[in-house]
C-alpha cells in the first residue's frame, strides 16, 4: 500500500467507484458494443481500433472514435449511437466472459455493513451502461447514487454531480473533501484533485502502481483484497 499525504478529513467518507477495471472485467463486452453500434450506424468496421478507451466517459470515445473515422460527431449521431451501444451491451455482457475484480464482493459487503450505506459510482459509463454491466454479478444495488458519462464528457467534471445526488438522497450537505473516487486510472485520480477529494487507486487495470503513484493518488492499491486495511482508510 502506498499512502500519499493524509486524508482531507477523519470523518466517514462517501465512496465513489469506477466500473471498468475497478469493480469488473467486463470481458471486452463495452467495446464489442461499440464497434457493433458504429458499424450498424455509420457502416463502419473496426471504428475504434487503436483508441485507447481505459478512463474516458462513453460520449468522449464516440467523439474521438467519429473523428478518428473523418466523420463529424453531431449530437444526433451521438445520440443514435448510444442508443445502439445500449441495444449492443445487453447483449454482448451476456456473452462475455466477465469476472469481478479481487476482492469487490467482500468489500463492497463490508462497505455496506459498515455505516457506509450510500456508496456511489464515478464512472465513465453512460448510466443505463453501468447498470448493465454491474447487475450481472448482484452488485449494482450497493450503489445508491452515481455520476456518469451520461452527465457531462469530461470526467473532471463529474464528482458536483454526484455530490448533489448524494444530497438529494440523505438530505445531507457534503463538501468535496468528505469524497473518495476508488479506481484504476490516472483519470479517476485527475477527477478528484479540483474537489478536493481522495484518490484511491487500484492497479487492477492497465495501468502500474507506478504509474498511478506518479498521477498523484492519495493511496495506491495492487488491488481490494485487503478488506481491513480499505475500512481503515476510508472509516
């Protein structure tokens, strides 16, 4: 474990996970999705190979995926394709072969039975997309609230949402640094550092412990299996 500095604050935190290399392998089924989608929209095979997908919200990769094909990306067409993506998701999480990351159904068990009984997502997934993909394996319920790619494309402009859903559910104020963004990106890192917010981030994606140190997390994980040592950190 590798701790930067000190948490903002003693207080319980609010919790706010990522999806994708976070909680789950979705086994390849969002970008099986996409491809689908592009090519039953605009005809177009392979619109997304070489683009790099781990940390964007979902309305950024269709953009950049659009562009990189020398198409414009007008809200109408993004609209069709998310449509289609959805149709496309249902089906292809069916088919994958998924898994949740190490450690995930212990902890998120611990994390509810523990005082933390609204946790929420921070994640990149259009909203209907991360249902999707969580209620496979019976853990989208431990999410009471979220901020999603759905709100806004840039992630670094995600967590006042969550923060204000989170107020809409406990009738609660709370400040950006009474929040914790858990992933497995330099991007879930980045999206907590305007708020004030802590970052705890995981190495269960493609990125190194390195790597995300280097991003400048407040804690650095190899991954959730630790179930003590995380409700130490965020209790």
């Amino acid at each position: 474990m590798h701790v930067r500095g000190k948490s903002p604050s003693n207080d319980m935190k609010i919790l706010l996970f990522d999806i994708d290399g976070t909680l789950i392998d979705s086994g390849g089924a969002g970008r099986r999705a996409l491809e689908r989608s592009f090519s039953e929209i605009i005809g177009v095979e392979n619109a997304i190979d070489g683009l790099r997908l781990a940390g964007k919200t979902d309305p950024l990769i269709l953009r950049e995926a659009l562009e990189g094909n020398n198409i414009s990306p007008t809200e109408d067409l993004i609209s069709m394709l998310k449509v289609s993506y959805i149709e496309n998701l249902k089906e292809q999480i069916v088919l994958a072969d998924k898994s949740l990351k190490p450690g995930v159904s212990r902890l998120l068990e611990a994390l509810s039975s523990n005082d933390h009984k609204h946790m929420g997502l921070l994640t990149g997934n259009i909203a209907e997309g991360a249902r999707i993909k969580l209620e496979p394996f019976g853990i989208f319920d431990y999410f009471s609230f979220g901020a999603y790619g759905s709100d806004e494309e840039d992630r670094d402009s995600l967590l006042p949402y969550a923060q204000k859903r989170y107020t809409e559910i406990t009738g609660k104020a709370a400040s950006g640094e009474q929040f914790v963004v858990i992933g497995d990106t330099p991007r879930d890192v980045d999206c907590a550092k305007p708020y004030g917010a802590m970052s705890i981030a995981v190495a269960t994606g493609f990125h190194t412990e390195e790597e995300l140190r280097a991003a400048g997390a407040n804690v650095v994980l190899g991954d959730l299996t630790d179930t003590e040592g995380f409700l130490e950190l965020v209790s």
